[in-house]
C-alpha cells in the first residue's frame, strides 16, 4: 500500500471491523495502524470511537469471556484477556461465577462414564488444570 487513508476511509475501515465483531482498542489499533496517516490520527479515531461508544473494551472483554467460558475455565480466560491488551481492572472484573458448574459440565461432554481408577481420576484432573480451573475446584469435583 503506497498510500494512507484519509481519516474518512480510516473511519469507514475501523467501523467494518466493529460491524463484524467487537474488538479491544489495542487489538483494533493493530489492525489500524499500516493504514494511518500517524500515530496521534489513529490515536484520535481510536479516542473518538470510544466517546461514541462504537468501541468498548468492557463489552470486548464481556463477550471473549461468554465464548470461552464454554470450553475454559478463568485462569485461562483472564489470560486470554491480558493477551489482547485488556486492561487488569477489566480483567479482574471477569468473574469466576459458575466455575463448578462449567467444569461439571466441560467434564460430562468429554467423558461420559464416570472415573473409577486413581489414574482415570487424575487424567480428568490434569483435563481440567489444563483448561484453566482452580485446584479447588478439580478436587470438589473429581475427587
């Protein structure tokens, strides 16, 4: 690409990325920044869009949450997050509500017997801890 856009295409390029799926400030500035004029025009889009609240990173961090809640647990979601520059007090905010439930449920579509070895038990164990639940957790369900 020889040229920048003008702040209008600019615009017009960070609102198509907004319609298909929300993104984190940090992440839709990547995206973004080959196509700027500089740094401080990105950075006013970046601002401008936030004030409409066209660009949330509450909302980001709400719904990469609610589509990885299905598959891992917080340890690996709040990791996730910081991974796409969420800020910690966003992050934190993420709760661990339902964590029982989720990792009975994770446990059940992937192993429909229940465990009767010792080594079967820690297999699930070793499952789960990989899928980012707490220890507390793991041993109030499987053991």
């Amino acid at each position: 690409m020889d040229q920048p856009d003008t702040p209008g295409e600019l615009k017009a390029r960070a609102l198509r990325h907004l319609v298909r799926r929300e993104h984190s400030r940090a992440e839709l500035a990547r995206k973004l920044a080959p196509h700027a004029e500089s740094p401080e025009a990105l950075e006013a889009l970046l601002d401008e869009l936030v004030s409409r609240k066209q660009l949330s990173d509450e909302r980001y961090a709400d719904e990469r949450a609610r589509s990885l809640a299905r598959k891992y647990g917080p340890a690996k979601i709040r990791h996730d997050l910081r991974s796409k520059g969420i800020a910690d007090s966003v992050v934190d905010r993420i709760s661990s509500e339902g964590e029982l439930e989720r990792a009975r449920h994770i446990l059940e579509r992937k192993y429909r017997e229940p465990a009767t070895t010792p080594e079967e038990r820690a297999r699930r164990a070793r499952f789960l801890q990989g899928r980012g639940f707490s220890m507390d957790v793991i041993t109030r369900l499987i053991f």
